[in-house]
C-alpha cells in the first residue's frame, strides 16, 4: 500500500489516522488498540500474552484433516525453496502483471532466506515510499507480507505476517483514499471493515492472533487481498472505478509495449459482478 505525500489535496495518513482511530472505536465489535501497536517490539516481532492465543502449532493437522474433508488440494500445498528464491534488489510489479493475480503459497520453512526476503521487501517500501507490500508485488507468490504505517525506517513498527487469515471482521465498514505500489500514482477511496481479528504466524513460525483497527487494519487488509490475488480496484465502486479509469488503462498499455504482450486484463472488459464476487466480505 502506497502512502501519500502530504501535499496532495487529500488529507495525508497523519491526520487522518485520529479520525479513522475514533471512528475505529465507535465499532460495536471490537477494542482498538493503541497506535502504533504496544506489543511489538522491532525485529523482533513479540506479542504479550493476551495476544497469544495458540500454543500449539495445529497446522499439519488443520490441513490433513480438511484435506479428508475434500477440500482443494491446494490446500496443503506449501511454497518450495524455488518458490521462495528471489533476486536482489527487488523490484516492484505492477499491474496488469499476471503475478498479481496468482494464487499466492502458505509458508512452512521459516529460514533466513525468509527473513532476508522481508528485510529486502522492507527496503523496497520505504524505498517507494510505502507503508504496506505483499510479497507477490515484489514476484514471490508466497503468503507472506511486511508493514509498517508509520512508513519510516526507524519510526513505528515492523511488522512481518506469514500465512496470515481473518477469523473475523466487523460488520461496520469505512472509505479510505487508498494508494498502492503496484498501481503508482494511483489513489482512489476503498471501503472496508473498519476492524479485523486476524490469526498469523511471525518471521520465526510462531504463531499468534490480534485484533487490528485504525490504519494497521486498513494497510493489513489491502495487503491481505494481495494474499488472495484481489487488486484494490476491485473493491471500488463504479463511480470511483472511472475517475481512475484512464490511468488503469495507461498501465495496461505500458505493459503491452515493455512485455510486446497483450495485457493479460483490460478494464474496458472488467465483469463487476464477477469481481464483487472474488472481493466479497465475508470471512475468509
Ligand atoms: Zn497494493
């Protein structure tokens, strides 16, 4: 996700943030909590003991058992060394690159080459100046993604989430004016829950839950639908989906004349019901 300068005429993250963490608090369904997050502790993700709610890794049996179950075999497919290999520096894609629309592999193998990987993906976004980066933007279709809202190296806090899931989102929702570094230049209102309970495992395999609001929740779920291989544009409304209209359809043409291939999705033939489909709410 893609922060912006404050001199745009719209309201930056500052200013904003005590508006979205009142409105945050007005939510029936769960408690804020204070922002920046209190628990963390940079690079060293570590949650107190509230936030820490499994103490047994059940992975290997969840995905077993709901294989039983009949569920998609790939399920239990799990990203393989190559899959996670990447090459320095990273680099940004953007759309319409079929990568962004990939499914994206759960993470067993918590290694150094994982945590060099979201180190790097750290150096790319405050590079580009973002506050949020899923790792299939950077070409590695992994559930993996790295955030820190307060965009800064050395300010706020790191936040590195693998394998990541909402267990459960408010019913009250908020509009956002949303950026991201895949779509650069790009900003256009999103709406969204305002609050989510979310179950994650750290750099180090440690699983853990929290409860995000305010800006974590927002950076947390536009990076989260990267996960799914869900665009920001595909949550916006048709009125707000035509003031960017032209600027999706530069990139699409970009993308033919650096690739000499015909763009892999056009906006002009956007199914909307479709789209609102794969983008839906519900739990996931
Ligand atoms: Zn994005």
């Amino acid at each position: 996700m893609a922060a912006r300068l404050s001199t745009s005429p719209v309201l930056s993250y500052a200013v904003l943030l005590p508006f979205l963490s009142r409105r945050a608090a007005a939510s029936r369904s769960f408690s804020p909590f204070p922002f920046p997050f209190p628990f963390l502790r940079r690079s060293n993700i570590c949650f107190s003991s509230q936030a820490l709610s499994m103490a047994r890794d059940t992975s290997a049996q969840d995905v077993s058992a709901q294989a039983r179950r009949g569920f998609p075999s790939q399920v239990d497919d799990f990203a393989s060394p190559g899959d996670l290999s990447f090459e320095s520096p990273l680099k940004i894609v953007e759309y319409p690159d079929p990568i962004l629309r990939a499914r994206n592999k759960r993470i067993n193998t918590f290694d150094d080459n994982l945590k060099k990987l979201a180190d790097e993906m750290f150096d790319i976004m405050y590079k580009t100046d973002g506050i949020g980066l899923s790792a299939p933007q950077v070409g590695v279709n992994v559930q993996l993604m790295v955030f820190n809202p307060a965009g800064e190296r050395g300010e706020g806090e790191e936040i590195v989430l693998v394998n990541p899931r909402i267990y459960k989102s408010s019913t009250r929702t908020l509009f956002f004016n949303e950026g991201c570094l895949s779509f650069p230049g790009i900003y256009a209102d999103v709406e969204r829950p305002a609050s989510v309970k979310i179950d994650a495992r750290d750099v180090t395999g440690a699983r853990f839950r929290v409860n995000l609001s305010g800006l974590p929740a927002r950076v947390f779920q536009h990076e989260f639908d990267h996960l799914q291989g869900i665009l920001f544009f595909d949550r916006m409304t048709e009125d707000v989906l035509e003031t960017i209209r032209s600027e999706l359809k530069a990139l699409e043409q970009k993308y033919e004349s650096r690739t000499g291939l015909e763009s892999p999705e056009s906006i002009d033939k956007y199914e909307r019901t479709q789209r609102q489909q794969i983008a839906g709410f519900a739990r996931r």
